[in-house]
C-alpha cells in the first residue's frame, strides 16, 4: 500500500506501509505530538522508557495489522504522519480493529489525515474479518472528530474524566464505523 499525496497547501508526501527502519522516525513523530501537551494519551517523558520497544514493532505488522506512515523525505525527522490500525486475536472481537493516529502540527489541517483515514479503511475494507472500526478521541479535539466523523464515525460513547492532564480532567468519546455489514 503505497500512495503519493498533493496536499490541500500544494505539499506532496509519500504515505505507505511502514517497514522495520521507520522505528526510529515514528518514535520522533510520537515524541513531539507529545511535546505539545495536547491530544496523546501518553506524555513525552514515558515516551523515553518505551521509545525501543515501539521502534521495534514499527513495520513487524502482520496480515491482522497495517501501520501507515507519511513521509515528506527520506530522514528520520521526515515522518510526520503514523496511523496504526488492526485486530485482536480472540474470536469474539476478531471483526473489530481499533485505530490511532498521529499528525505532525504543520501538517495537520491540509488533507493528510483524510488521506490516511482513507487508506486504512480500504484496508480494513478489503480484511476479511474486518466489520466494524474503533477509536478513542479527546471529546475536545473538534477538527479531529469532524474528520472522523466525515469517514463514518459516530459516536457511541462518552468516557466522562477518563485522561487526566496535570489538574485537569479530560472526557473521551468512543467512535465506530462499520465498513461491513456484520
């Protein structure tokens, strides 16, 4: 899965599959959406511990399992986009893959989520257990809900004060499409 995209700002960026040397490139996109304090469920200095451990899984996907990234070079500080989708093992849940997405800022607002959302559904589309797909978001992260909720999202629940950020207590919504009828 490969795809070269011209952004809504006139930007192209390669999106594609990731393979085991982009570990080191996604562990810098987490760790500097991180950095911003804002929509990530981990915060920058957890990133330190598992940085090795996520640079290690990046590209050993399997047939369950899809990371994209998006690339405006070949360097490590080049990969500003990842987008993770992908199944459980257990019977009962094998029809559900869950997503996660990471933007670099400058980047965002332009086209480059729309196109990731699209690539991982048409991959999630073409499973052939895939039914429906899941996500969590900030309830306060609006141009993200809007994107989603452009691809089919809707939203199933609300998890009242689930994140916390320093003193403050964050609400998340709980959103599913189904790209199958089940």
């Amino acid at each position: 899965m490969k795809e070269q995209v011209i952004l809504r700002d006139g930007r192209s960026v390669l999106v594609r599959a990731a393979h085991a040397g982009d570990g080191t490139g996604v562990v810098k996109l987490m760790r500097s959406v991180a950095d911003e304090r804002g929509y990530t469920l981990f915060e920058p200095e957890e990133m330190d511990a598992k940085a090795e451990a996520i640079a290690a899984r990046v590209g050993a996907s399997d047939r369950d399992e899809l990371r994209l990234i998006a690339r405006c070079g070949d360097g490590d500080d080049d990969v500003i986009g990842d987008l993770s989708i992908g199944t459980k093992n257990f019977r009962r849940i094998a029809h559900v893959a869950k997503l996660g997405m990471e933007i670099r800022h400058d980047y965002r607002g332009v086209g480059l989520g729309d196109a990731m959302m699209r690539m991982a559904l048409a991959w999630a589309k073409a499973h052939p257990r895939v039914a429906r797909v899941e996500l969590q978001v900030f309830a306060d992260n609006v141009p993200a809900i809007a994107l989603y909720r452009k691809h089919g999202f809707v939203q199933e629940g609300r998890r009242r004060y689930y994140m916390r950020m320093g003193d403050r207590y964050l609400d998340d919504l709980i959103m599913a499409a189904f790209v199958k009828t089940p």
